[in-house]
C-alpha cells in the first residue's frame, strides 16, 4: 500500500513539473512575440507623405497618388483612374468590370466642390437636392472628415454621400457604383485622408 501512494505523489510531483514547464514556454513564446512586433514597427518607419503644390494627382508613397487642389487634397490607389471634372473629378477603379473598356459608366468615387448656397445647413440642401427625386434619406450621421464636422448621409437608392461645409463650401464625396468591399475600403481610405485647405 505505501508502495503505491509513493507512485502517485510521484506522478502528482509530474504533472505539477510538467506543467510548470509549458506554461513556462507559452510565456516565453507570447513575450517573444510581442517583443519582435516592438522591434520590427520601430525599425520599420511608416512613410511619410509629402504635399504637393501642383493641381493635379502626384506620385505618392506605398502605390498611392495624391490629389492636390486649390481647396483640399487627398489619397487614392495609383491603379486607379482620376477624370478631372471641374477643380477635382471622378475616381475609377481599373479593375471594375463596368468600367473597364468604356467610359459612359459612372464611376466609383466622386468628389466634388460647390459654392455653400445652404448657409452650412445639411437638412436644406438635402431639401433642396431631394426634392421630386424619388429618393429619400435613410440616415444621416455626424462624423470627422479632415478635421471638419461631416455628414453620412445613406438614402432609399442605396447611395452613400459624406458632405463637408467648410471654408464657404459644400464638399460631396459620393461612393456611387462600388463593385466589391475593396472599392468601398478605398472610399473609406480617401476620406481618412482629406485635408482641407
């Protein structure tokens, strides 16, 4: 019987050992993790973007190109397309099937500047704008652009616009035709990128 009490204080002995030493190596293992991940960003700089003072797109760090106007600027991807439209234009992705090949389809992004008619009120320009459209506003939600206080405005057509009034303006970036998530991120990236003027 002591013999075999002996056998289990040593096995308890064991486990209580074995476990000491994995959690030992999964302590390690994290540490080690989270120490090269501080290394790796501090040795790795994010590059820095320059400004521009040219009115049109200019070459960009990591394939982006950026867009400079007398009134703002912004990034968009260097693969995609910017059609000039008065002072800033319509962006179009290469890669979009509708609009690869021809150039009567609407494009992904819009952007565009007008003078501010509303006095910087967003419910009278969508009023205004709305008015015997048959669309209709499904939400408006405040949010920061450029610093700016800025408008999300979604409506029955499935249409997503973020308007800016700043400077005596009205700022409009339009996610009109996106064909996939990717080109819906990349509206999102443009807008973490304004800079008002």
């Amino acid at each position: 019987m002591k013999h075999f009490r002996d056998e289990r204080g040593v096995a308890l002995v064991l486990e209580v050992v074995l476990v000491a030493l994995v959690s030992a190596g999964v302590g390690f293992a994290v540490y080690m993790s989270v120490h090269s991940k501080k290394t790796q960003t501090a040795t790795n700089p994010t590059p820095s973007i320059s400004p521009s003072s040219s009115a049109s797109p200019t070459p960009t760090p990591t394939n982006k190109t950026q867009f400079t106007g007398s009134s703002l600027r912004f990034n968009y991807p260097s693969s995609w397309q910017l059609v000039q439209t008065g002072e800033i234009g319509n962006l179009y992705n290469s890669a979009n099937p509708y609009v690869k090949g021809s150039t009567n389809n609407p494009p992904v992004i819009g952007v565009s500047t007008q003078a501010d008619t509303d006095n910087g009120s967003i419910d009278a320009y969508l009023n205004r704008t709305y008015s015997g459209s048959g669309a209709t506003v499904t939400s408006k939600t405040l949010e920061q652009v450029g610093g700016k206080q800025a408008y999300r405005v979604k409506n029955s057509f499935s249409q997503l616009a973020v308007y800016v009034f700043a400077n005596g303006k009205r700022f409009e970036f339009d996610n009109q035709m996106p064909a996939n998530a990717e080109d819906s991120q990349t509206f999102e990236q443009l807008l973490s990128t304004v800079q008002f003027k």
